[in-house]
C-alpha cells in the first residue's frame, strides 16, 4: 500500500492500525489459500480446461484465475512445465496456431478428464470451498480491503476520513469481542 494512504493533507495518518490490520489479514489469507493449492492442482486445472477446448497456456492462467475469482493465479513458471510433463504423459498435443501454441487433449487425457471430472474443480477456491468461521472471517476482510482501498483511490480526504473512522470502529468492535472471551 501506498504509504500517502496513509495520511491526509496535513501529514497527519489516518488510522494506520487499521490498514496494518487489514494487510495482517490479506498475508495471512493469501498463506492460506496458497496452503491450499496442491501440488498436482496446476495439472488437474489444465486438464479439466482443455478438456472443454483448446487453449494456450496464457488462456489457461487467465481461466484459472477468473473462474478462481482472482484467488489463484498460478504462474508461467507453475503452467508452462505442467503442460510439457503432459505432452510428455501423451496426454495434451500442442500444435502452433496463428503465432500461439495451442494444447489439446488426447484421446488418453480426454480419459483422465473425464475420471477427474466427479471430482472439485482445483480453481475452487474461497467461496467455492468450505472454509468454515475462519475462512468467511478472512473473505469478509479481504472484502473490507479492498472497498477501502477503492474508497483511497476514489475519494477526497473527507470520504477517506469517514471510511477511516467506519474500519477503526469494527477494529474496536472485535477488540472487545476479544476481551469477552
């Protein structure tokens, strides 16, 4: 974060704890989620695309990520050696299309498709999963996150100001939640 949305005009900061908080919470959400991706998720994600159609391998981070709601994003790094080991399984041809190298599945990858097909989809992710208390907590605070950051980037200092006020006043809410305990 942008160490000016932190401070209004005057140099004053406007509820720093707030925003550390928040970006406590978006680290430890983004341990978790990526605790969760597997290591054969990256394989199972392009096989279950390519078995709906051909694609190349930037379609399928792209894929991956939208149908994740933005929550895994895996790397070139993590999909272009998958695809290699596929190939290398005859399970995906590649052929080069119009500048791009397009991956489909084979007649065996389209038999392993359809044996993973019954299972969760590997992008399944958040909302998707079960995440029981904790997971909805962290979800609600990534939500929290990033209207907060959409009112820093969009607002005048007031509005700023007033959202300021809004997260340190749930901060102190759940602070004393705490102390019930």
């Amino acid at each position: 974060m942008k160490e000016s949305w932190f401070k209004n005009s005057d140099g004053a900061r406007l509820g720093a704890s707030a925003w550390e908080t928040l970006d406590d919470l978006r680290k430890q959400f983004t341990r978790n989620v990526d605790m969760r991706m597997k290591r054969g998720d990256v394989r199972a994600a392009i096989i279950r695309l390519l078995a709906e159609s051909p694609m190349h391998g930037y379609q399928i981070i792209h894929e991956i990520q939208t149908r994740s709601g933005g929550v895994w994003k895996p790397s070139a790094g993590s999909v272009y050696p998958a695809l290699q080991l596929l190939a290398d399984e005859g399970l995906i041809t590649s052929k080069e299309t119009a500048g791009r190298r397009t991956h489909t599945l084979t007649e065996a990858g389209r038999a392993v498709a359809e044996a993973e097909s019954a299972t969760t989809a590997p992008w399944a992710t958040g909302s998707d999963r079960e995440t029981g208390p904790r997971g909805a907590l962290a979800m609600a605070g990534i939500s929290l996150a990033r209207a907060a950051a959409e009112v820093a980037r969009r607002s005048k200092d007031e509005k700023i100001l007033e959202a300021t006020s809004i997260i340190d006043e749930a901060a102190k809410k759940l602070k004393a939640m705490l102390a019930q305990d």
